[in-house]
C-alpha cells in the first residue's frame, strides 16, 4: 500500500511512519512545509501529486489554549483540514484515517466513553476537533476516525514541546517535591501503540467508521506521575495539588477515558494496558 502520512514530523506521526515502513508499505511523508491542510488547493494539488491508498492525518491544531484564544484557525485546521481531506480522498478513492480525541466529551459520564455515546465538548478545541469528525462522517466514502486521548512519544509533541512524561522526569531534576492534580482522570497512552493499532487496522480489513483507540486502565495525572517515578526509581517527593492550586484557563473534561468498544466488536483490539506502555516507553528513553 502507498500511505501519505501527514504531520509525519510529529509526536504521533513519526511513530506511525515507522510502523508503516516495517509493515512493508510505501510511505509519503507529508510535513507542514509541504501540505497546508485548511488550504483545499493545497490538498488536492498535493495529493492528486502523490495518489496515495491510504492518507493518514495526524495534523491538527491542538494547543488547547491557542485554540480558545484562536477559534476561527481552530475551525479551519480541525475542522475544514478534515473537509478538505475527505473531498479530496473521495476523489483518489483514497482511505482517509483521521486522529481525533477525548476532548470530544464533556467527562460527565464518569465510566469509560463508548463510540456511541453523545460528545459534547467544553472548549474550542473539543468542539472544533469534534467539527472534524462530523465533516469526514458526512462526506468521506471510505475513513477511520480514531480517538486517542493523553499521547505521549519518543519524538517531542510540536505544538507542545514536550510530553508529560518528561516533563515530570526534568521537574524532578529541578525541585525537591512535585505536586500534580489528582481530579482529571485519563487514559495515557504511547504513540507506538497506536501507531501498532493503526497497522492492525489496514491488514485486518477493518469496518470504516469511528474507534476508540487508547491503552487499557485509567488513572489520574497523579497516579501517572507516580507510576513514572516508580518505574524510572526516581527519588522525588510527590504530592496531590490541592483543588484550585493550579488557575485553569480552559475547561476540560474531568474524566475522558475512552472504551475500545468497536475494536474489541471486531477483535482487533491490540492496545495494552498503559502501565505496559509506559514502562516500554521508560526503557527506550
Ligand atoms: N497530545 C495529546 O495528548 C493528544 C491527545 C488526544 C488527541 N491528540 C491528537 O493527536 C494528533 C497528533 O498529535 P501530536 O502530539 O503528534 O502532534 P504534533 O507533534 O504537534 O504534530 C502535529 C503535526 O501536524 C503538523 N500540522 C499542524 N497543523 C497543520 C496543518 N494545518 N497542515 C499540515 N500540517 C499541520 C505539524 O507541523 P508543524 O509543527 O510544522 O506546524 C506537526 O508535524 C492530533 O490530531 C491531536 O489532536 C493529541
């Protein structure tokens, strides 16, 4: 299979472009110098170019706060960037797998989202990403939309620089005591393991439509922190911050842990539980 992979410079798509290459696909790495995905232009001269079988789009606006405080280039990367793709993939008869997220729900569940459930998300970038999502439901012939949630990799996230993971790696260099929320409760997963997924997902034959697609478990950002200073045997004092500590610009949802229904329906569903990811990604860095 020929597989564009765009933001393939990217937490997420540098790990899938390995994992396509050793899966004996072509791969067409496509980085922002290349493909502007808001410009429709842009994709259809560019992909017409390339004439992939697969598109993989990883691109996305996903500062949260940039996103709050930029709503209108929120909505053309997150949403018409899936618009354009879905137009331009129908017109290839190419397959278009889009990442999207967690934020699509507001967390007012309280146990693990299935695909069905309702979203309805409390900011910009929820709302823009879920805008998405409804763009390629509509129009794309043939498309994987896969909710990730709490990523982390081995290649820095661009838009945020670094992942959380290390982040609490250097804060324990730096201070004696870490303190981290202990309300927001989550589902981190490794980029590999998604990027393993995504494979499963094209050899299988797998249905079209919208999966869920995060490591097994939960935790909140405390135990995760704990876990990462447990498996590192990093000596640092943690505490839980208290409620309010931490001045919140943006509401997020308090619980966004996804089930992986549609993929266990189909049993393909290969994510591990995310304390095996975590201590996989540990050993590597
Ligand atoms: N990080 C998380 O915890 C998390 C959680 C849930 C879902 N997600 C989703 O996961 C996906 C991948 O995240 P990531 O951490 O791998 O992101 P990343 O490291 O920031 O990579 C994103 C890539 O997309 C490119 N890009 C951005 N806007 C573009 C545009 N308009 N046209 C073409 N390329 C563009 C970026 O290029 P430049 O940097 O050169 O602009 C970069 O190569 C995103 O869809 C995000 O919404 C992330």
């Amino acid at each position: 299979m020929k597989i564009a992979v765009i933001g393939a410079n990217g937490q997420l798509g540098k790990d899938i472009c390995e994992k396509i290459v050793i899966a004996n696909n072509e791969l067409i790495e496509l980085n922002h110098d290349r493909i502007e995905t808001s410009n429709i232009e842009c994709v259809s001269y560019v992909l017409k170019e390339v004439k992939p079988d697969v598109v993989i789009n990883t691109a996305a606006m996903h500062n949260v706060e940039k996103c709050e405080n930029d709503p209108e280039r929120s909505f053309k990367v997150n949403g018409i960037g899936a618009r354009n793709l879905s137009n331009i993939c129908n017109d290839l008869n190419s397959t278009l797998i889009h990442i999207s997220t967690d934020y699509v729900f507001d967390g007012s569940k309280n146990k693990p989202y299935i695909e069905i459930d309702k979203p309805l998300p409390l900011n910009v970038y929820g709302n823009t990403k879920l805008s998405g999502e409804y763009f390629i439901e509509s129009i794309a012939k043939k498309y994987f939309i896969l909710r990730v949630s709490g990523i982390y990799g081995k290649n820095p996230c661009r838009a945020k620089g670094t992942n959380f993971v290390d982040l609490m790696l250097k804060l324990a260099k730096e201070r004696d005591e870490i303190r981290v929320v202990d309300n927001e409760i989550l589902t981190p997963t490794f980029t590999e393991d998604i990027a393993d997924q995504i494979v499963k997902i094209l050899n299988m034959d797998a249905e079209y439509g919208l999966y869920h697609v995060t490591a097994e478990g939960s935790c909140s950002w405390f135990e995760f922190a704990r876990e990462i200073f447990s498996v590192s045997k990093t000596n640092i004092v943690l505490n839980r911050a208290a409620p309010g500590e931490f001045a919140i610009k943006v509401n997020r949802p308090k619980y966004s842990v996804l089930e992986n229904k549609f993929l266990n329906d189909q049993n393909i569903n290969i994510m591990p539980l995310w304390k095996d990811g975590l201590t996989r990604y540990l050993n590597k860095t």
